[in-house]
C-alpha cells in the first residue's frame, strides 16, 4: 500500500508564501485584506507570511488606501530590488546576456557574437560565462544577489538524465546532440552553488514571457511564435505551455509545408522553416539575385524589406509568397490547436510583421477551417526583439515565486 506523502509546517509555510508572492508580483499592489479575499487564506495566515516576506526584503509598502470606516489600508508589492536575475539567449547569431531586476527591468546587458561556422559548444559555454560577469560588474552587483541564471537555447531541452548532469540539449539544428549544457555551466561559470541555472527552449521561454508581461496576457489558449534565423512556437493550452518541460511541441518551424521542398538545416525538406525563417528567406532572396553578401542577417532582412516597398519586382514576390506560406503554417496551428490568440515575435517577425501581417492574417483565413479561424486573431509580439532574453530570466523568477522566496531550491522545479 503507498504511503500518503504528509504535508509538512515548512511545506505550508511555504506554499502560502508562494501563493502570496506571486499573487502580489502579477496583481499587486493589494493590501493585506485584498490578498486574503483573492487567495482564500485568514488574516492571520496573510497577517503573518507578510510580515515574514517583508522582514526577509522581498515586499515593500506602496502606499495606502481608503478602507471603509477604518483606518487605511496599507498596500504592498514585490519589492523589485529584491534580487538579480538574468536571461541568456544562444541566439543564432549571438549570445546576449542581460541583467534584470525581478520588475524584470533591464539593468545591463552583454553580447557575444558568434562565428558563421556554427555553435560551438565551449565557446557558448565561454561567452555565457563572460556575459554573466561582465553584467555583474558593470552593474556593480554580487553574485550574492543572484536569483538565477535563466538560458533560451535553439533546441529540445530534456531534464532529469542519468548521471544527474542536469539539463541536456538536443539542438540538431545548430550541431548540437545531447550537450550537457547545465552541467557545462555549473562548471564553467564563476557563481555559488545556490545559483541555478535553468535552460529552456528560446521559443517556449519567448512565449513565456509574451503571456505573462506582452501580447498574450489574459489568453487561456494562444500560440506565440518565433521567427528569427529559425522558426519555433510555444503553443499554451489552459493557460499552460503544451507539453512536458521536454516536449518538442514548439518545433513548428519542422512541420512539412511542402513534400520534396527545400532542404532545410535540420536535414529534412520541405519544413516551415526552410520558406519563412530569416535565413532561408535570405536564400531564396540571394537565388533570386537579390544582395545579401558582407552583410548580416539583420540589414540583409531589412535591405530585401527595403527593395520590396521600392517596388522591387523580386522582393515583392519573394515578400507575398513568405505571406502565404507562413499564413499556411498559422492556418495549420488554428486548425490543430483552436487557439484565441496567434502572436508573431521575434527578430524577424517584428522587422516584417508590420508589411507582411494583412497578408498572413489573409492567408491563414484561406487555409483554415473557416470556425476555428473565426475566433482567433493574429497579432504582434509586445515585449520587442529582445523578448527571447526577457523569456529566459521568467525561468529564475518562477523558480523564486514557485519557492516563495525562500533561500532552497524548490523540489522538482522546471522551467514552465
């Protein structure tokens, strides 16, 4: 017979804590009579895990308000100085490292970037380790104030594996197969053992971010999509990203729009990817004898951009056929996942967004089913091309909120 797991004084204490804590970041400020009637605890629970947060630095007064024939009521928030976080994106070009408040305020930030050959893995490891204390000094901040280093990586992301080597990449995109990235950092990176680093896919850390502080928030069901060199979605059923923390759920960009297409990186052909993500666009613009050479991703997007709205007859026809394919991937996301809302982010998303999005949004209504289509807007992204980085630091702040900040790690912790 299994024996039933009792709760203990510490796990309630630090449940409430939780509940409160997170009650107060994403709704505050609230007095102390507001959060007991939104998280059903006493007065005297509230009364007490807030007098202990506010002794141990991690909520601060905000003001009063008016009660009803009493005295004022003082209102409290999560006091933003609590603590340090910071994001990590491996993007496809770069490394960016930012440190935030936990506002989630960018206090500084450092980058990296990366040689056209590929990713490297202790090179990753090098620039992530040099980021993390460049921030730190520049911020003239100690380790000591470290919630949590949070990591977005361009691959599948799995937990739990033997040898307890921590979190495992598989980036088959980007030469990566089963790099033990955690472990790598833990020993590369000059910070105290209490400091976790937590690694996520970019896209689904992307979307986190965008539900939570962008376009996505108040949306039970949405898709957030990521177009940069590559392509990848966070898709969030009930309010919760699709999937376990190592699900592959969010390679949309791997989907098969065309059989016998392009070849993409991954080694397939025909993916999503290989038409709308950034670099394979920019192929398809050099094949089309459009000027890409000694430039980067970036100008050389805005460059192709720039000849479509000239009238250049090439770039205008590369730019409508992207439209449709991409309409055709959303259409295929409206038809499998019925989702309220469709956001499109990203480096890339949002240099093209504003030109390509009434034709997307076009396109999409032509492919898909004609009810699910009817309930779901497109729109994008809020958070702007630095969201991956901003995605990557919600890892570390769940982590405090989900433990109530307190000082131990939480058990069984992911990053959702």
């Amino acid at each position: 017979m299994a024996e039933t797991k009792r709760q203990t004084v510490r796990d309630l204490r630090r449940a409430n804590r939780a509940a409160l804590l997170r009650h107060l970041y994403f709704h505050g400020p609230l007095s102390r009579h507001e959060l007991g009637l939104a998280t059903g605890l006493s007065s005297g629970t509230v009364s007490n895990v807030t007098a202990d947060l506010l002794a141990d630095g991690l909520l601060c007064e905000a003001g009063s308000v008016e009660s009803d024939g009493g005295r004022p009521r003082t209102l409290l928030r999560v006091d933003p100085d609590c603590g340090r976080l910071i994001g990590v994106d491996v993007g496809e070009t770069r490394v960016r490292v930012e440190l935030f408040d936990v506002a989630l305020r960018e206090l500084t930030r450092a980058e990296h970037l990366l040689p056209d050959e590929g990713h490297d893995v202790e090179l990753v490891v090098r620039h992530i380790g040099a980021g993390v204390a460049a921030v730190l000094e520049a911020a003239d901040t100690g380790p000591d104030r470290l919630l949590g280093v949070g990591v977005g990586v361009p691959g599948i992301v799995e937990r739990g594996a033997p040898g307890g080597a921590g979190a495992i990449v598989h980036g088959q995109t980007i030469g990566w197969d089963a790099v033990p990235l955690e472990a790598l950092l833990r020993s590369a990176v000059d910070l105290p053992a209490r400091v976790p680093f937590l690694v996520g896919n970019g896209a689904r850390t992307f979307g986190q971010a965008e539900m939570w502080f962008g376009a996505g928030r108040g949306s039970r069901d949405a898709v957030i999509a990521l177009l940069g060199s590559g392509v990848g979605a966070c898709i969030v059923t009930g309010g919760v990203p699709y999937g376990g923390a190592d699900s592959a759920a969010g390679e949309w960009g791997h989907t098969t729009l065309r059989v016998g297409g392009r070849r993409c990186r991954c080694g397939a052909r025909g993916c999503l990817e290989a038409y709308v993500g950034a670099g394979a666009l920019l192929e398809r613009w050099a094949e089309a004898g459009g000027e890409v050479a000694g430039a980067g991703q970036e100008a050389a997007l805005a460059a192709l951009l720039a000849a479509a709205q000239a009238a250049d007859e090439r770039g205008v026809r590369l730019l409508e056929e992207t439209a449709e394919y991409l309409g055709a991937g959303i259409a295929d996301l409206v038809n499998l996942f019925n989702p309220e809302k469709i956001v499109l982010g990203g480096w890339a998303g949002l240099l093209l967004g504003p030109h390509l999005l009434p034709a997307v949004r076009e396109a999409a209504d032509a492919y898909a089913l004609r009810h699910p289509a009817g309930r779901t807007t497109i729109e994008l992204g809020r958070l702007g091309p630095d969201a991956v980085t901003v995605g990557a630091a919600t890892l570390p702040l769940a982590d405090f909120l989900a433990r109530g900040g307190c000082p131990e790690a939480a058990a069984g912790a992911s990053p959702r």
